[in-house]
C-alpha cells in the first residue's frame, strides 16, 4: 500500500518592504506572502531559526533566519540581521486575510543602545581646540608613607652668586663678592685701644711688682718694727 505525499507547487510570490521609523530610529520590514492556492481551513505559519540550526549555508553568527510556510507550497526563508527583535505588540505583528489570501508580517529590530554624551573640549580664542585638562597627581606609591615619601630637589634660585669657597689654612681670605677688602678684626678683649696698656711698663722688663706686706704677730696683732739705725756720719 503506497503511502499519501503531499504535492509541492513551488513558492509563493513575496514581498519584502524595508522601513525606517526616524522618531525610534529603529529599522523594520515588512513581509508579504501571497497563497493563492492554500487549502482550506490552513493559515501560513512563520518561524525564527539561527543560523547554526539551519543545513544549507555556512554558519554565520551575524544573521538568523524567518522561514514561512504553508500547504502545498515550499517553505521559504529569508535571511534577515540577528539583531534582537523588538516584539512589543505595536511594532510586531502578522495577518492573514483570506480574501485576497495575503500573510503579512512586520518586525522591527531594537536600536543599539547610544552612548552617553561626552563633554566637549571648549575651543580657544583662535578657534583651536583646548587641550584636555592634566591628569590628577597621583599618591606615593603603595607600602611608602606621606612623611617618607622622596620629595623634589628644590628649583635652582636664578640672580644669586655661587657660595664664596672655604678660606685656606693659612693663606689670605677670600674677597667678597662687592670688591672691597675685608675689615682687620678687633684685638683679643677690652673695647678701646688703650684696654691692655698699663702704667709704667715697657717693652722687654718685667712690671714693677707691690711691695710685701708687714708680717703680722699672733692674734692679729701688728709687730713693731724698728726703723733702722742712721748710717753713721749722716750730715756730719
């Protein structure tokens, strides 16, 4: 007993319109698949497969593929971006109309996610745009403290002389910077000239030294001293 097998006619005639919604900024596309000769009491049927589901071309992951179909006709596909589909009720929808045996579908891909605004740079008085601002200064590094943290060596100070060099052991002093020669430093103590000159000394003999005092008796009293003998034939 032979088996029943359905009989093909071909494919259906279609349409596919491409569409652009300014205010969404969204794409679309509008499907219509005319089947004159469908049997009775059938309605089209549509349906979303991948690209690595499908046998016939290479697998490509930036396209899927929307397949209709409906007795006795082939099935057709369509391939179409794998962009996610926006199936809010609006935006997606599909209808058959019996009498002029029309399928239409419509679809609309979701719009990328734009990226937020980034400030521009202000031009310039010349027109020429500013250049970005320097970045942050940045912390010592990690495992050094802020008060043993290297610090910079100081500017160099401009208009200023290099420092006079140390004066020699036993040669003359150095001149300062304004050219006149240094002053003779003052004498070891006192405050004039005369502070270390003393009565009645010359150069080369000893000072003239205060006479002994009286030797004294016990108790703290004075001995008597006699005064000595005339030399004989004073004024004689």
């Amino acid at each position: 007993m032979c088996g029943a097998y359905a009989v093909k006619i071909g494919r259906p005639g279609y349409r596919v319109t491409k569409q652009f919604d300014p205010e969404t900024k969204q794409r679309s596309l509008l499907f219509q698949i005319e089947y004159p000769e469908i049997e009775d009491l059938s309605k089209p049927r549509h349906r979303f497969m991948s690209s690595f589901e499908q046998r016939v071309q290479p697998f490509d992951k930036r396209y899927q593929y929307l397949m209709f179909a409906a007795e006795p006709y082939e099935i057709i596909a369509f391939k179409v971006p794998s962009t996610e589909i926006d199936k809010s009720t609006p935006k997606f929808f599909s209808h058959w109309d019996p009498d002029s045996k029309m399928f239409t579908l419509q679809l609309y891909f979701k719009s990328k996610p734009v990226e937020g605004n980034k400030p521009q740079a202000a031009p310039a008085a010349n027109g020429a745009v500013a250049p970005p601002p320097p970045p942050p200064p940045q912390g010592p590094p990690p495992g050094v403290s802020a008060g043993n943290a290297p610090r910079a060596p100081p500017p160099p100070m401009t208009g200023t002389l290099p420092p006079p060099p140390p004066p020699m052991a036993n040669g003359p002093r150095p001149m300062p910077p304004g050219g006149a020669p240094p002053a003779p430093p003052p004498p070891p103590g006192g405050s004039g000239t005369m502070a270390n000159f003393t009565p009645g000394t010359q150069v080369g003999r000893p000072p003239t030294m205060p006479p002994p005092p009286p030797p004294q008796g016990y108790g703290g009293q004075q001995m008597p001293i006699r005064p000595p003998p005339p030399p004989p034939n004073m004024g004689q």
